[in-house]
C-alpha cells in the first residue's frame, strides 16, 4: 500500500468519480484509510468492477419453479 494523490470529480450519489491519480485496474482502498502505513500490506475484503466496465443489465425476477 501506498498513499497516490488522485483528483475527484463530482459526487453523484453515493459514488465519486476519480478523474486522475489511478491506473486503468488499480485497486484502492475506501475505508480505514487513516489507519494505513505506507508499505503496509492490505487485502481486499469487497471487489467492484472498474467504472469502464460496462454493467449488466438486471434480470427480471422469475417466480420459483414447482415440480
């Protein structure tokens, strides 16, 4: 782990964009940051697909089959 200065877009929701600072498939961290030391090792606990990602479209719910 190391600290990367980044710039942020706009907030939309409950999401931010990051605009510069990150490198197409870099992982970062979102919470707990102020308890990190540079060099520190860290794991992922949750994983997100990258913004460019395109997002699959929901599926519609379907009633359960009886048989």
């Amino acid at each position: 782990m190391k600290p990367v200065q980044v710039m942020l877009g706009e907030p939309v929701g409950n999401e931010i964009e990051v605009r510069q600072g990150l490198a197409p498939g870099q992982t970062i961290v979102t919470a707990g940051v102020h308890l990190l030391k540079p060099g520190q090792k860290v794991r992922p606990m949750q994983t997100v697909a990258p913004a460019s990602a395109p997002s699959p479209a929901p599926k519609a719910a379907s009633a359960p089959q009886q048989g």
